[in-house]
C-alpha cells in the first residue's frame, strides 16, 4: 500500500521540488507503482491526504479527476464516453 499520510506529503514535495511543478502526473506514477495491485485502491489510499488537511476537496479533485480528465481527453476525446462519468467529464472539459 502507499506511504502512510504524512511520508506521502512529503514525497510529494520532493517530487514537486526535484521533478515537477505539480502534483499533476502523481496519480500515474501511483496507479503504476510496483506495490499497488489493485488500481481501485488508489482513491482509496489517497483520500487520507484530505482526512488529514494535507490537501483540501479542491486540490484532491485535481489530483484524481480533472488531471486524468485532461490528460485522456486531450488524447482521446472519446475516452470517457459511455461510462458514468461522461457528463461529469463533459461538464469539466467545458470549464
């Protein structure tokens, strides 16, 4: 599983300071992580970042679900339809 709350925040910044500008591509690198082996765990593992005050609602919406909507729609348009989060998906691309 992933890093308890607080070692997360602080593998964050130091993604942020050494490779990134933001927390934007974190959610492909957990999703892809050797010791995560069921995908749907991840939410699941990182809403301890809100449940602490780590991030707040809006910075953990950007972490796992407008970053990823802009990263798959902008290679693939279609990528989110049929699914249940096609309008919420829509409504975003819209914004």
């Amino acid at each position: 599983m992933l890093s308890d709350p607080d070692e997360l925040t602080q593998d964050i910044d130091q993604f942020r300071e050494s490779l990134l500008t933001s927390v934007d591509d974190l959610l492909d690198i957990f999703t892809g992580h050797w010791d995560m082996r069921d995908m749907r765990q991840v939410l699941v593992e990182a809403h301890p970042l809100v449940e602490h005050g780590l991030v707040d609602d809006a910075q953990f919406r950007a972490f796992v679900f407008d970053n990823p909507v802009r990263l798959c729609a902008a290679m693939n348009p279609d990528f989110f339809r049929g699914t249940v989060v096609e309008s919420a998906v829509l409504t975003q691309m819209a914004s």
